[in-house]
C-alpha cells in the first residue's frame, strides 16, 4: 500500500511556526507532516536533520524568515549552509538531494508554507516507493 | 676567462647573439629533433632546449643536447628545479659536461599544476638562484654544494632567465641582481611585446650597472594570431601583450595575422639592437622553427659570423 | 593548528563494511577548533554512517576524548575500545596512530585527511602557514613563510609566475607569499635583506632528513 | 538505532541586573540633539559626542535643501541652545568614538578629544551619525553643463545678488530629482523651491523629471501649484532612467512621460534640450559612520546604512541590544521622520534602562567549560555579541560565556558549536520530539 511520505519541519517561530498556524487554524496540517519549533531557524543543527532522517523522516523542511528578515540577523543564513551541506551529504551516501530544503517564509504566508511543504512531499513521494521495493535488497537503494 | 662555447666568444667579443629554441619530442623519434633542428642550423648561435617545459613530460633536456651536438648545433642545456633534487642535478650537470654541453640556463622551473601530471610531487630543493651558484661554485671552485671536491670541474657557461614583465616590478631587478650576483653570465628574457616596460626595466638594470656584469639577451615569440596573443596576454604570467599590438595583428586581416607577427618580432629585435645593454635576442618560435630563418634574415642578423672556440 | 577533513563517506564505508559494532571516537583539539573531528562532527559521522548503514544491522556509538595524541587521554575508552569491533578514528593522522598504538588487537580507521598546519583566514577557511621544516627563516622574509606559502617553496624572491599579487598556480585562492614578503618588507625598510642570496636549505632538519624527534632531557622522567 | 541524549538540566532564573543610566548619543546633528534632549526628559544623563567644533550637522550646510523657509535651521538653533542650557547633558565636540567593549547596561567607551582618551561608561548608545553628500555626480561626459543641486545654490544666491549674473543664466536648464529609488520629500520640495527661483529670477526655461513629485509636508502642495503656475515643467519619470546625450549645441535628456502617452501608441518619449542640467547628490554613509559599524558590531544594508530593513527589529533597534540608530545615519532625509526616530530611540532606550533594574532570564543557553575548546565559534556566531571568553586572573582564555543580558536565546552558538559545550536549557526541542513528530 502506498503511504504518506513522513515529513518534519523545522520551523522559527517567528515565521515558519506562525504560517504553519495552530491546531485551531482553519486550514490543518496534513498528518504526515510533524511541526517542530525552534527558536531561530539558525538553531537547527545538521545533526538535528540527520536525526530526523534517522527517526525515519522521508523528508525535512526547514522554515525560516526571508533573506534580511531574520530576528537574529544572520540565522536563515547560517541554517541555509547547513541545509546545503546535510543536501550534499545525502547525495554522497546516494540518497537525493531534495529529500531536504530550506524554505523562506513570512508569519503570513500561510499558503506559501503549506504550498512548500506539497511540493516536497511530491519531490520524496516518488523516491520513497521505489525505495521501499527494494528494501532488503539493497542497502543504497534509496534515491 | 677563456671562452668555453661559441655563445660566450661572441657575447665576450662583444657581438649581438641569437638564439634559438627547441622543445623536445613527447616520444623517442629523434627524427622531430633533426627536423627542427635543420631549421635552426646556421640561423643562430645557439639552442636552447628545454627541460619538460610547462610540466609536460619530454624527451631529456640532456639527451638532446647531446643529439643537436651531433648534427653540429651548439645547445643551451635548460635545467629546471622542479624535478631534481640537488644530488640528481650536480650529477646532470657532470654528465652534461661530459657529452660535451657548455651552456646551461639555470630555471626555477614551472609548476607541474600546468603539466599533464600535476599529481606529481615536486622537489625544489633549490631555487634558480641557488642553481646558478652551485654551477659556479662547481666550475670556479671544483666543489660540489656540500662542499665536497669534484674530480674535474664542468666548466659551464651560465645562465639565466628574467621575467621583466611580473610581479613585483621594482623587485624584478633587484632578482636579477640577484641572479648576477649569483655567477648569471648571460641572461635570456621572457617574451617581450611590451617595449615600454622593457625599456624601463632596462633602464633600472643599467642603473645597476648589470649590463656590464652580464649579457641580456631579449625574449622574442613571434605571435602566429590574434588568438595567441590574447591567450599569452590573458594566460601566460609574466607576458603581456599591450592592446595596441593585439590591435595591430586584428587590422593586418584574414589569413595576414601570421605575417604580421612576424613583422612585429622583426621590429622589436631591431629595436634591441639599438637598445643598450642588450646583447643579444633570444627567438623561441614555439612549434614554428621553420619561421627562424625568415626572421633572421628579415632583422638583418645573417649572416652568423663563425666563432672558433 | 593541525588542519584536517572529513574523507568521502564511499571510503569510509569501505572500510567499516565487515564490521558490526562501531566506536566513532572525536578528538578534542586541533580538529575540534577546525570542525572536522569534534564530538559535534564525531555524532554526525555516525548519524550518517547509520542512514548509510540502515539496512545492515550495524551499531554505532560516540565518544569523544581531550586529545586523542595522548595516550593517557584514550585510556578511560579501553572498555568501550573493547567492547567494540573497530574504531573510527575523527582525530588526525597522530591520533589515529596513538590509538592504534593503544589498542593493537582493534582495528582503528581514520575518518579524516589530514592537510597542514594552518590557521583560519576567516570562519571556515583554513590555509597552509608553516611547513614544519624544523629551521625557521621568518625573521628574514618579514614574518612570511616562503617555504609554506610560495607553491615552489622559493627561497631567494618570486618566479615569473608572481601577477597582481598572485600565485599563477591558482591566482584565484593564492597569494603570491613573495609579494607579501616584498610589500611587508618594504613598508618595514628592510629591503635590503632580500638582496642578501638565501643558501641552498638545509632540508636534514625536516621530514627529508628521515624521522625527527625533539628531545628536552630535562623534563624526561 | 542509537541514541545519544542530550544532557539537559533546567535551571533558569530571573535575575535583577543594574544598568547604567547614562547614555552615549553619537553624533551632534539633528537626531543626536533631539534624542539627547528627550532622554533627559526621561531623567537620564546623556553624553553627547560631535566629531565637530559644535553640533549641528550636516543640516545646517544643507539647510537650503531642506529649507523652504530656513525652518530647519531653526529648529536645529534652538535644540543646541536648550542643550547648552541642560544640565544632564554633557557635550564633547571634536570628539571621536574609539573603542567600545562590554554590553548593554554597561558599556565602555573609549572617547578619543583633543588627542586624550577618555573613558567612560553607559547603558545605552545611541548612533545618530547622520549621512553626507558626495558631490560626485554620475559621469554625462559633459562636466561643465553637469552641476549638482547644491551648485545650483551656489549659484542662485550670485544670481540675488547681481543684476549682471542673470543674463548669464542659462536659458534652458533641466532638473533631475532621482536616487535610485529614494523618494524624499526633501529632495523634490528642494527642486520645485530652486526651479521656482530660477524662474522669478531670470527668464531660463526649467524643467524638473521627479520620480514623484512628493507632497506630502506642509507648504508641499502649494509650492507645486506655484511651480506650475510660473511655468516651471515637471516630467514625472516611471520605468526609464533619463538618458543624457550631448549634442551639437549643448545636451539632449530623454525621459519617458508615461502620463503623457497614447495608449498603444506613442510611448511617452520626451526629448529636452538644454544647456544646463542639474543632477542630485548620492547621499552616503560618511566615513566614521562606517567604522563605527566595525567597532560597534552592527550590521548594516548593503548600501551601508545604519541598521538593515528588518520586520522584526523596531527602526531604532540594532542587532545589538543596548545599541540605537536615528535619523540620517539610516538613510533618512526628511526632517519630519528624524525627529520621530530620535523619540523613538530615547523610548526605547528608556524601556531597556528604566529603573536601572533590569530583569534577566539566566542560565537559558549554558557553556560546558570542560568541553569549551575556546575555538571562538561562537564568540563569531553570536549576531548579538553576547559571547565573551572568560579570562582567568592571569589573563588565559578558559571557556566561552554567555552574557544573559545580551543574549537573545536564538541557539545560533549551540548549533555552531563544534564541540558540543553549548546547550540551549530552555524552549529546546529534543531529539525524542523530532521521534514523536515521525
């Protein structure tokens, strides 16, 4: 059977968390998707998204405040380099590199949030099913 | 000091020198060095050869020497640092001595990044400068770098190269001081298109009296096209090719760039004669030694004047 | 301080392949301050390993020690050393030697390349500055390392390779050391230095002259 | 799988922490008077530093630019005077900033006059820098008809003066009012006021290509009906910068009307000859503001104004907490705003230091010394300085320390850290979280 792929979002709280919006927000979450705040989206480490690929995410998002906007001036940035580099890192151990993106967005943009988050469960959707047939096969097999 | 290669007696003698250029084979067909050679043959002093320049693997610097000895062509050893340690080259120098080679022109050597194995692992255990003064110490005291005698000193004619046009220019004469002081006999140019700035350092080097302590021979590349010559200016470090010259080569026309390179060369060696302090010209026809004779005769250089050593 | 790399995960997995129980071993010095073996670095070695590893039962565990160059330092690790099949080695070359040495019935591999002595042009840059060749010249070249920062480690002024303060070997990433010594020393007023002819180098007191030591019989034991 | 957990221990507390009320305003022009008389209004002690003889600024030799009746000169006179007058300020002229350490609620500055070092220590700064004007004008290949709008002033005020300079006046002359973007007030309503001059004052045809004729100050509206009325030409410029070209007799400007163009025809292409053509100023960041930003820590945009366009930081705020900016040196020309910025700072510096109490959560983010590899990561990381290396008596680094006061809990230091001697202790998400969450 197919399933939903497994998707954790980091999200600031200062943008990613306020679009992802509440529990009592009239547009909810998709359940596949597990919201994790952070203070900034600069404290999210490169192990804490390995992590989560370890606990058995199929794709992460990171959800920080656009370029210039970020409470801590240089966060979005920072976290964007790590993202890049956990993106490399997976490519290496021959997984794809989309499994994994930082994504700018503002408190309001609600749409663009759930948007973004639609376009990455399509990115792994495809990967994770071919993945899981050739599970136990292969060790690598994962795209 | 009795002359040891007919390239010294005319420097000596106070005569305008020519050299040529040869670059090895990347094979063992000893017919591309006799081919090349034919050329060069009674066009100039003396060739130099050189020593798996650009860090391209050649046929030895020392062996075709030896074969340009046996066609009857005076060579100019090229010895680069970059890869022989001190031991390899006193002993290069003794076996070059030995098949009858008397000119060398002592190179730091390009880095083997821009060869076909830039994997390589390098040596420069010596430098240029410290190269020219282990010839010298060889020749003049019959003893090796470490201090140990030599059972029968090469006696070598020294050389040396000069780069007027890199970086940085003040400090450029004062290397070349450096180099003279070092046991430089002779000193061959990088390239030169650039008259104004040869003319300068020219001018610094006379402030320091070396035209006196050493003979500089000027650098001439004829320029085949206007794509040479914006790939020397752009990519070769120590060339540069003023605009006005690259503009020169684009007007001549289609089919006329060749022509006019050759006219260029035959003017800046024209200029060199004039120019004083300057000994000599040193004509590296890359892949077009069948040009030399041309050039030669066009600068009004033939012919060479036969020097008995 | 010693500079270091993290090598490609293909050759580390090549080395780990037949074993099980894995110790991922982060040093606390050099390769700490340069981010490539930390016990930051040493946790996402094995969080990696493992996504590389997910499907082969494998078990990965972390520590991280002072310094792993000193033997005392590894000592509180032999239990987890042996309980262990092998260990991968986040320290530099000395570490993963000091270990090896400790632990001779282990297999211990590196999981760094180690480059150079260097220092961080800005964060997370590093580059090359001593050469290590065991008889310093910076009080003559204006406090400049030639033999370090020149790509032909010359001694006596720049090739003809020197262009807008350059290197031609990589004009993009590197300076051209003789640039810097002249501009220092000029500004300095000790140009005159340069005219002085450096002798060929004594290289015996370097890695060419077979396996150095350094002995200071006053603190032996 | 395995697991490594992360030691967490709670333990964060508030804490009172005094803070120093006296606060340094750097800069003497508009902003910095206006700031430094608000805050003693609050009942704070204000040091006031000018790199200048006096204070005043750069509107006093600009106030022509501003001035449609000299009112900023003014406003600017009467704040210089109820500052000599106040008490609580204390006001160093030709005096710079050199060095600062420590963080809010107790800096220490360095403040170099008159060749001494003085020291000195305060809660708060405030940067109000102001901004200059480069007399560079964009290359038109044609200098001598090129001129910018304070040579126009120059000139104008000759032309007052002597009846003979009029009939030298150019007879066409073109005003361009466009910075990149930058709609002021002050630069519009400083056209208009010039163009209406050269009208009343010689009998030159004058056209203005504005961006926007900006109206919104008082008098505004009626200088641009006057400006119309005497005959004074305005283009308004829209997607197109003015193209300059020199002809035989003196200079040609192009600039696109679109008001003036026919629907699916002409496109509002306009040619003015003239033989004068008056350009605007770039305004910049003055050299001094620019190392005050090194030594202050601040960032800045990527034109080098003072404090970037950040929603979450209030326009006074910096990436510092404790550090203000007002007025020019954020690239603000018009009067109106700086004088709302310097309250807006003399507020905010009073939320900080109000009191001279400040409560501080402590403990929230927590160095492991033992694991400190004193590698400045952090200490480089950190976008609010609030990281410092302790130092023990003898003067060796130990570890890294958070300063709580400056801190703002944003983890940046804990996910930098590359030995793992950073926890963030509250408000941190766990590894088991990111489990449930899967």
């Amino acid at each position: 059977m197919r399933r939903e792929p497994r998707i954790v979002a980091f999200c600031c709280e200062h943008s990613g968390k306020l679009a992802a919006g509440d529990e009592s927000s009239s547009a909810a979450l998709p359940d596949n998707v597990g919201i994790i705040s952070v203070p900034c989206s600069g404290s999210v480490q490169t192990i804490d998204i390995l992590g989560a690929f370890r606990a058995g995410a199929d794709g992460v998002a990171v959800f920080g405040c656009h370029e210039g906007s970020c409470k801590h001036v240089t966060g979005n940035k920072m976290v964007k380099k790590r993202v890049e580099y956990v993106a490399r890192t997976l490519e290496e151990i021959g997984w794809n590199r989309e499994r994994v993106a930082f994504f700018p967005v503002a408190a309001v943009e609600s749409k663009v949030f759930r948007d973004r988050l639609a376009e990455l469960s399509e990115n792994v959707r495809d990967r994770i099913h071919g993945y899981e047939k050739c599970l136990g096969k292969q060790s690598e097999s994962a795209p | 000091m009795k002359a040891v290669s007919r390239l010294q007696q005319i420097l000596d003698d106070g005569g305008f020198a020519v050299t040529g250029e040869l670059g090895p084979p990347k094979g063992c067909d000893v017919e591309v060095v006799r081919c090349k050679a034919e050329h060069l043959k009674g066009m100039v002093d003396a060739v130099n050869v050189t020593d798996n320049q650009t860090a391209v693997v050649r046929m030895s610097s020392i062996a075709t020497c030896a074969i340009l000895l046996n066609l009857g062509i005076e060579p100019v050893m090229q010895m680069v640092c970059r890869d022989r340690n001190r031991i390899a080259i006193q002993s290069d120098i003794l076996g070059a001595h030995g098949l009858g080679i008397r000119n060398i022109l002592c190179l730091t050597g390009d880095h083997q990044h821009f060869g076909n194995h830039p994997q390589a692992k390098n040596v420069f255990d010596l430098d240029s400068i410290q190269l020219i003064q282990t010839v010298k110490t060889m020749r003049n005291e019959g003893k090796f770098v470490s201090g140990d005698d030599i059972e029968g000193a090469p006696n070598m004619f020294i050389g040396a190269a000069a780069s007027p046009f890199s970086d940085p220019f003040e400090f450029r004469v004062r290397r070349l001081a450096k180099k003279v002081a070092a046991g430089a006999q002779f000193i061959q140019t990088q390239c030169v298109y650039d008259l104004d700035k040869f003319r300068k350092w020219m001018e610094m080097a006379r402030d320091l009296g070396l035209h006196e302590k050493t003979h500089i021979m000027a650098g001439i590349t004829p320029l085949k096209s206007v794509g040479m010559a914006r790939y020397m200016k752009n990519n070769v470090a120590g060339v540069d090719v003023p605009d006005a010259l690259i503009q020169r080569l684009r007007s001549a026309g289609k089919g006329k760039a060749a022509e006019e390179g050759i006219a260029i060369a035959i003017e800046t060696i024209q200029e060199m004669k004039e120019m004083e302090g300057v000994h000599g010209a040193h004509i590296m026809a890359i892949e077009w030694e069948e040009k030399v004779p041309g050039i030669v005769e066009r600068a009004g250089l033939l012919p060479r004047e036969s020097v008995k050593n | 301080m010693i500079v270091a790399e993290r090598k490609p995960i293909a050759e580390i997995r090549q080395m780990l392949e037949s074993h099980r129980k894995i110790l991922v071993v982060g040093c606390g010095a050099c390769v700490t301050v340069c981010m490539a073996g930390g016990e930051r670095e040493a946790e996402l070695m094995a969080a990696t390993l493992d996504l590389v590893f997910r499907n082969d039962s494998k078990c990965f565990s972390v520590d991280c020690v002072e310094r792993q160059c000193e033997p005392e330092f590894l000592d509180p690790l032999t239990g987890k050393v042996n309980a262990n099949d092998c260990v991968l080695s986040m320290a530099c070359g000395v570490g993963v030697q000091t270990m090896a040495a400790q632990f001779p019935h282990v297999p211990i591999y590196p999981g760094l390349n180690t480059h150079f002595m260097g220092r961080p042009l800005e964060q997370g840059l590093w580059s090359e500055t001593c050469a290590g060749c065991g008889n310093c010249i910076l009080y003559k070249t204006g406090g400049i390392c030639p033999i370090a920062r020149c790509s032909k480690s010359l001694l006596n002024g720049p090739c003809g390779g020197s262009v807008n303060g350059r290197c031609e070997v990589d004009p993009d990433n590197i300076e051209c050391a003789w640039q810097l010594i002249y501009d220092r020393m000029k500004e300095a007023g000790t140009l005159d230095l340069l005219d002085e002819i450096m002798p060929p180098k004594d290289w015996s007191d370097s890695a060419h002259g077979g396996v150095r030591r350094v002995v200071r019989e006053d603190v032996m034991l | 799988m395995n697991h490594y957990s992360k030691t967490v221990n709670s333990g964060v507390r508030l804490e009172r922490i005094s803070v120093n009320k006296r606060v340094l305003v750097v800069g003497g022009g508009m902003a910095g008077l206006e700031t430094a008389l608000k805050l003693t209004r609050l009942g704070y002690e204000v040091t006031l530093l000018e790199t200048a003889e006096s204070p005043g600024g750069s509107i006093l030799s600009l106030s022509s630019l501003y001035g449609l009746s000299g009112e900023s000169d003014l406003l600017v006179q009467s704040r210089i005077e109820a500052i000599k007058q106040n008490p609580a300020v204390r006001v160093l002229t030709g005096a710079r900033l050199v060095g600062v350490t420590g963080t809010v609620g107790d800096f220490r500055v360095e403040i170099e006059q008159a060749g001494q070092t003085i020291e000195n220590r305060c809660g708060a700064i405030v940067v109000a820098t102001g901004l200059e004007f480069g007399e560079e004008l964009p290359g038109t290949g044609s200098p001598e008809k090129t001129i910018s709008h304070k040579e126009l002033e120059r000139r104008l005020v000759d032309l007052q003066q002597s009846e003979t300079n009029r009939s030298r006046m150019p007879s066409n002359i073109c005003l361009i009012v466009e910075d990149e973007g930058v709609d002021s007030a002050m630069f519009s309503a400083s056209a208009l006021k010039n163009a209406l001059a050269i009208k009343r004052l010689s009998k030159s045809s004058v056209f203005v290509c504005c961006d926007n004729v900006n109206v919104a100050g008082s008098g505004l509206e009626e200088l641009y009906r006057e400006a119309r009325s005497e005959g004074v030409v305005i283009f308004r410029l829209e997607d197109m910068r003015p193209q300059v070209r020199e002809t035989r007799t003196g200079l040609a400007v192009t600039v696109k009307d679109s008001s003036a163009a026919a629907p699916g025809g002409w496109q509002g292409l306009i040619e003015i000859e003239c033989d004068l053509l008056v350009l605007p100023e770039r305004a910049t960041v003055p050299a001094d503001g620019v190392s005050l930003q090194h030594l202050l820590n601040v960032s800045c945009d990527s034109d080098g104004w003072f404090q970037e366009n950040n929603v979450w930081a209030k326009p006074v705020e910096s990436n510092r907490r404790g550090i203000f900016f007002a007025g020019g040196c954020r690239g603000n020309f018009d009067v109106e705003d700086i004088l709302a910025e310097a309250k807006g700072a003399a507020l905010e510096v009073h939320n900080l230091l109000r009191h001279g109490k400040r409560l501080v959560p402590v403990g929230r983010v927590a160095v492991d010394a033992s694991k400190c590899a004193v590698c400045l990561t952090c200490l480089r990381s950190c976008p609010h300085d609030a990281i410092e290396i302790l130092v023990d008596d003898k003067g060796h680094n130990k570890a890294a320390r958070i300063i709580d006061i400056a801190c703002e809990a944003c983890g940046i230091c804990v996910a930098q850290c590359p030995a793992n001697a950073i926890q963030m202790l509250a408000d941190q998400f766990r590894d088991q979280d990111v489990a449930v969450s899967v």
